[in-house]
C-alpha cells in the first residue's frame, strides 16, 4: 500500500535508504549524451601533462584540482567556461587528446554508463599544428581503444565555436565532405559564449552541410538569454538542444518542442553553476518530463561539474523530485535520442530492459514506457 501522499512508485522509493539508493543508481546501465571531454580532465593527468610539456599551470594536487573543478555557482556562463581555459591548453597534441578520451571512457564505463557521446571542440586543440581532422582521430583512437572490453559504446560529436568565424566552422565541415566522416564521429554541434555570439545562423551553412553528409545536429541553447534564445536554435532544426532548461518559462515554446519531438539533453548541476536556475531543487527538468518534453538527463562535465552520471541521477530523485520509475524510463529513452546506429541503440536498450525487469524500484514491467 503506498505511504500517505506518495503516488505509487514513490513508495517503493520510500523504502530506500539513501546508501541503498546510490548503489541502485550506480548499478543502473545508464546512458550519456552532454559529455564535454575538456571538461573532463582526471586531476593526475592534467598534471603529468602539465609537467611533460612545459605549461604554465598549478603542479600540485589541490592545485591543479582548484582551477579544473568549476565553482558551485558562477555570476553567469561566461565565467564558468573559464574552467575550460587550461584543459584546452593541455590538449594540444595527439597523445595528449589520446589519453584523456581514454581517461573518460575509463571513468564512465566504471559508473556503469553503457553508452556515451564525447563532444568537444576539435578547432580549439590545432594551436600546435593538428588539423581538426588529426584531433577528431587522436580522441577517437583514445576513447575506442579504452572502451574494447569495458561494456561500453562511444561515439563523437564535433563542436562549432560561436566564437570561430563561420568560413572557419564550414572548411572543417567541408573537409570531411571531401574526405569522409572519421570513423566514431556521429554529429556536429554549436556551442559558447551566447551573450557575445547570439545568432546561430551565421552558422548555417556549416551546419546545413554537415547535416547533408549524414551527420546528426546538436546545438547548445538557453545558457543565456533563456527561452528566447531555445526558440531562436530552432531555425537551424537541431534534433537535441544542449540545455535549454528556461524553455519551461514560455508555454508556446514547449508546446513547439514537443510538436516538433526536439530533444533537451539536460544538466541541472552544471545548470546551477552557470546560474542558469538557482539551484538544484529549482531545476525545472520534472515539470518539463511531465509537460511532455523529451528530456535526458548528463553531467555535462565530469571534472568541471565534480560530479558522476549516478550523483546527477541521485541528486534529481532526491532534490528535484523524479519517480524512480521516471527516471528509469528517461534513461531508457535516451537510447531513442542517441546519434549512433539503431541496431546499436536497440540492443543496448534489450540489455537495460532485461536489467531492470523484476527490480520493483524501477516499476517491474512497465519500464518498457518511456517518459
């Protein structure tokens, strides 16, 4: 019988201490789609790569951990790329690229996270003379080889600075219309500062092409400028917009985003640190669930967000108010929003079922019905 003003599977959640809880949603076969790997650094790494190349940053452990770990909350998103700065200025060779995909997928794979998309952005690590081509396969070799053996899918997304000039984003593009796709990468997205570069449509063409070589699209939208700038991403016909919580705030918008089946790829911790909502309880990924958007749930950053797949998981039961069944149901359906093949999706999706079923924290049988 469910307990006093709790709906039916909050119950079963009721019975859970917050131990037994974590180790369930550690468990979990989970799936990530807003990964940054320069957001992603493991602390030894940066150092030994700080070390070996002669660049200017903290060599100590706590000092190296104080400027990748972004702050709980910055005044706006353009102080909290700043954690970005010296993760770029470590990856620019091969074998660095290399090592710290490899690092990711080490770590993800060990949060039980069964399928990832790694996104960054390629133009950004050619400062020491890769091509954007030699940087999408350095990180591809990185992240496929540490994933051989580790119960784990990878693919990659290349990003588009809004801060890049156009004809430098589309001669990236039209290389690999000229060359071919490199091997894991699967889309491409639009991403940075959006109070200095608002208008995604000076990127159209680079976008519009990558789009006609068979490549998925992303874009980053709302870390600024709220559900006016998630509107304004929707002229380019992304299939997912990274963030884009405040599109909540505009009833006519979410009405368009559910119309339209677009995708919001969600991460309320980072949400937080780049004062997009306030806080963690303020979050509004449960009221955009049950309006019916398409929502997934990531991290964004491993190290700059100092926080796992399965803390993010935890922290929209505890503190955002998810159903554990709804929270199963939105992992399973991030399988359905994924850029890889869908014979992959499928049986990655066959496997999370076949794992969930009988757990009645999850809602028995009826995690087959995706939120």
């Amino acid at each position: 019988m469910a307990a006093a003003g709790l709906r039916p599977y909050d119950a079963h959640m009721a019975n859970l201490d917050p131990r037994t809880l974590r180790d369930l949603l550690h468990a979990m076969p989970k799936a990530e789609l807003h990964l940054h790997l320069d957001g992603s650094l493991r602390i030894d790494t940066a150092l030994d790569i700080a070390r070996t190349r002669g660049i200017d940053a903290p060599l100590t452990y706590a000092g190296m951990r104080g400027v990748l770990v972004g702050p709980e909350q910055s005044v706006d998103q353009a102080a909290l790329l700043a954690a970005f700065d010296l993760p770029i200025a470590l990856m620019q060779d091969e074998d660095a690229l290399e090592r710290i995909a490899a690092d990711m997928v080490v770590d993800k794979a060990g949060d039980n996270v069964r399928y990832a998309e790694i996104r960054w952005a390629p133009l950004l690590h050619v400062d020491e003379g890769l091509t954007g081509r030699d940087v999408v396969e350095a990180v591809w070799r990185g992240a496929s080889g540490a994933a051989v053996g580790r119960d784990i899918e990878v693919r990659l997304i290349a990003t588009l600075m809004r801060s890049h000039a156009p004809e430098r984003n589309l001669e990236f593009v039209r290389d690999m219309a000229m060359y071919g796709i490199p091997d894991g990468l699967v889309a491409v997205d639009l991403a940075g500062q959006e109070a200095r570069f608002p208008d995604p449509e000076l990127h159209r063409e680079a976008i519009e092409l990558a789009r006609a070589i068979g490549l998925h699209v992303t874009m980053h939208a709302g870390e600024w400028g709220g559900a006016a700038q998630v509107r304004r991403s929707l002229a380019l016909n992304p299939e997912r917009i990274a963030h884009g919580p405040l599109a909540i705030e505009d009833p006519l918008l979410v009405a368009e985003l559910i119309a339209r089946g677009t995708w919001l790829d969600l991460c309320p911790t980072s949400n937080v640190q780049a004062s997009i909502v306030p806080s963690i309880e303020a979050h509004p990924l449960a009221r955009l669930l049950h309006a019916g958007v398409r929502v997934t749930l990531n991290t964004d950053d491993l190290t700059v967000s100092d926080i796992t797949l399965s803390q993010e998981y935890a922290r929209a039961v505890e503190r955002i108010g998810l159903t554990l069944p709804e929270l199963w149901a939105m992992d399973l359906a991030a399988l359905d929003a994924a850029f890889c093949e869908p014979e992959v999706a499928a049986q990655l999706q066959a496997e999370f079922v076949a794992w969930g079923a009988g757990i009645p924290e999850l809602g028995g049988e009826d995690i087959s019905q995706r939120a």
